[in-house]
C-alpha cells in the first residue's frame, strides 16, 4: 500500500461522511420547520339525539369515561391490561373534539412514567339492521402532533361515565395502593 491510495480512500471515505451527514442535517431540519403533524378534519351537526358523554371501549385503552362541561369535553381511561391510565381534555364543535392527553404508567416514576400528546375525535353513528351504534373515529399523536396512530371507540350502552373510577392511586391489579407495614414494628 502506498501513501497517496491511503490519503485518497481517507479522502474520499471523509467526503461521503460528511455528504451523508450534511444532508441528514438538511432533512432534519426541513422536518423540524414543518409543524405538528394536526388533523385536517372539518365539524359537522352533532348526530340527533347524541352527546358526547358516555363511556367507550377499545381493544387496547379499555374504557374511555367522557363528561361534558359546556364547549368542553373531559375524559380518563385505564388501559385492558390495566397497566396504565390516562386522562384527556378537549374542546367540542359539533361532532368534532380535539383534545390534550396524557398517559401515566403504574409503578413507575421520572420522566419515562408519562408520555403525552394530542389528538382528535370524530362522532359518528353508524346502523346495521335498523341498530346504531355510536362511535367515536380517533387518532392521536406524541408531543405536539395531533395524529399519527389510530384510536377508534365504541361507545357502551347503559353506561354512565365515572371519572373518579380512574386515578393513579391503584395499582396495576386495580386494588388500592398499599404502603405495607414498612413502619411499623
């Protein structure tokens, strides 16, 4: 091996280095200055004879317990598995809601024990065989992004909403939280 391919592999190794990061620097910068990522939706006449209170089921989020207080709507769930809980707020406009949330995991504390985001909902009624059923067409996303993953719902009927049901005070199993007998001796 002789010193001038050496200088011209290091060279050349050196300019595709710093092309490569270059533009990556490039690409993140033009997907920082796009935004959040935000539903382009547009609200309709809410169904006749629907509010948006009420309770809500999905495969993976458990129930939803939605009150409504004015334009606004306030909501909290417990995962099925019951390892976590969240809890949204949002504004109405007729079938539309877009709202904040946050989502906190049992047993575990810091920065990793809460993630959060935004999302929005669609209210719709959906028959078959002269039965409705309302539903709620959702997607949410990370940090300031209103979209990104889906969150559909069914909403229960017979059902009243219980806000107080979901809190951080139980534990995975959903029993209360116990401190045990660590005082006492």
């Amino acid at each position: 091996m002789n010193f001038a391919s050496i200088s011209r592999g290091s060279l050349l190794l050196t300019l595709t280095i710093g092309l490569s990061l270059g533009a990556l620097a490039t690409t993140a910068g033009c997907a920082g200055d796009e935004g959040p990522k935000v539903a382009t939706v547009a609200a309709g006449d809410m169904p006749t004879g629907e509010s948006w209170q009420g309770v809500y089921f999905h495969p993976v989020f458990g129930f939803l317990h939605i009150v409504e207080d004015g334009t606004n709507v306030i909501g909290k769930w417990k995962r099925a598995d019951q390892s976590k809980w969240g809890e949204l707020t949002g504004t109405k406009v007729g079938n539309v809601v877009h709202f904040s949330w946050k989502e906190h995991t049992y047993g575990l504390v810091g920065p990793a024990a809460e993630i959060h985001g935004k999302g929005v909902f669609v209210y719709r009624v959906e028959e078959s065989n002269g039965h409705k059923t309302p539903k709620l067409a959702g997607q949410f996303g990370l940090g300031l992004d209103e979209v990104g993953s889906t969150w559909d719902c069914v909403k229960q009927d017979r059902m009243e909403p219980k806000l107080d049901s979901i809190n951080g005070d139980q534990s995975a199993t959903g029993a209360p939280a116990t401190g045990g007998n660590w005082d006492q001796k």
